[in-house]
C-alpha cells in the first residue's frame, strides 16, 4: 500500500488575525532567518499574495519570492515593509 500526500501550505490556515499572529510569534522564536522568511511568505499568500504584496511594497514580486522562499533570507530592510505592508508590527520583550 503506497502513501500518498498532498503538499503542505500553511497560508491554508492562516485565515484570521489571531492565528497569523501566532503563527509569525512562533516563526520568530525560531531565530531562523529562513524560517521567519518563509513564515512572512505564507502569510502573504494568506493575505493577497505576492502580486498584491509586491505592489503594497514596491518591491518586484520576483524578489519576494526569492527573499520570502525556502532558501530566503531577506535584509532587514525587505522583512520590515513586508511586515509593514501586512499589517504586522514588532514588538520586543527581554528573554528570561
């Protein structure tokens, strides 16, 4: 008996506030910039997409899909107004 799967996208489930919010806090705990890259990606893709995302940065959509893909590590600079441009904002909080 062979298994079969289906490919797994997590902008699938992202479909309210709450969630995306969690899903990107616990991205971030990761300390992983691809991680937190391909997190930002998924919820782009939840929220619009690269087209609309690209337009809402002016940033060519060939670009975030390299800085927000499975081997992106986006600039600070990039992740800030994608974040800016999906309505997230950082918050810092010191670790115990």
């Amino acid at each position: 008996m062979t298994l079969e799967t289906a490919p797994y996208d997590p902008a699938e489930f992202l479909g309210d506030e709450e969630t995306i919010a969690a899903y990107l806090t616990e991205a971030l705990k990761s300390d992983d910039p691809r991680i937190i890259a391909k997190a930002l990606g998924a919820v782009a893709r939840a929220k619009g997409g690269m087209a609309q995302l690209a337009r809402d940065t002016g940033i060519a959509r060939e670009a975030l899909y390299r800085a927000l893909g499975d081997s992106g590590n986006p600039e600070l600079g990039t992740a800030l107004k994608v974040m800016h441009a999906l309505g997230v904002r950082l918050t810092a909080s010191m670790v115990a």
